[in-house]
C-alpha cells in the first residue's frame, strides 16, 4: 500500500493561519495500484494559498494534476480520456480544459468518431473518471495534455488571484 500523507508538526499561530489555506494531499492505494501525486514536486500554483482562489480556479488546478499523474501510468499506445455520465454521450479525448469564475470548469475535446465536444460542468457537480484511450493508429507519440496544462501552472510569480 502507497501512502502520501502530511506530517503534523509544531506551527506558530501564523503559520497555522497561512498553512489552513495551503493545499493538502493524501492518498492510499492498495497493492501498489496506482502512483500518488508528488506532494514536493507540486507545479508552483498548487503550493500558492487557495484562500483567493475561486472554487472554479481551484478545481480546475487539481484537475490537471490529477490528468498529469494519471498519464505518467499510461503506456506509449494510451491517451487519456474521460467518461461522461448520462446522456449516452460516451468518452471524450481531453483536448483542453478551462474554468470561468466563480464556479464552472470546462473540458474540450472530440469523441470517439471525431465530433467535437465541450462539457460544462459547475464544481459542485464535479465527476471526473479518466480513462486510458488507444492513440490514434496515424500518431507516433500520444498526446499528454496534463503534461500540457501544467506548464501553466509553473508560473514564476502568484497570481493577481492569489496573492
């Protein structure tokens, strides 16, 4: 079993009060299924204080980490993909995600026949289920839009939003 988890340690007031609005991150697996997102190599975004963060912002953050590490798991012939409940609409090949504030996240992508699609979805509805896709047969390499979208996150400076 994997396991990554905060360690409690002695904190003034001040860092109490500043580190309540620092992400945390834990998780368990069992019988090694699945890697843990690296807590000391989260992109500079998700080490920044959430407390001015829209929950669309915020969301939308965790999101690509979650992407990112699911495709560090996938092998040379998968992409990822995402399920959508309800609808028979299928999966969709994330092509590209977004949020708008205060409360909405967006992905964009096409379906298995190539159609272009878009969900919409506000962050208190959030379901998100990746799933490994074949790559198309004419690609070389997949395509790793986590990858993509955590370039980002690697700002060298806060955001307006969350300083």
């Amino acid at each position: 079993m994997t396991q990554i988890k905060s360690q409690a340690t002695i904190e003034t007031s001040a860092d109490a009060m500043e580190n309540a609005h620092l992400p945390g991150l834990s998780e368990v697996h069992v019988q090694n299924r699945g890697a843990c997102p690296d807590k000391d190599t989260l992109p500079k975004a998700l080490k920044e204080s959430n407390a001015k963060k829209s929950p669309a912002q915020w969301a939308y953050e965790r999101i690509i980490l979650y992407i990112q590490n699911f495709e560090k798991q996938l092998d040379n012939e998968h992409e990822v993909g995402m399920g959508l409940a309800g609808g028979g609409a299928g999966v969709i090949k994330i092509e590209g995600l977004g949020y708008y504030d205060p409360d909405i996240v967006t992905y964009y992508g096409t379906n298995e026949l190539g159609a272009k699609m878009q969900l919409i979805q506000h962050v208190t509805q959030l379901n998100v289920m990746l799933i490994a896709n074949p790559k198309n047969i004419d690609q070389v390499e997949p395509n790793r839009i986590g990858f993509q979208l955590a370039e980002g996150l690697e700002r060298t400076e806060p955001s307006d939003e969350t300083t």
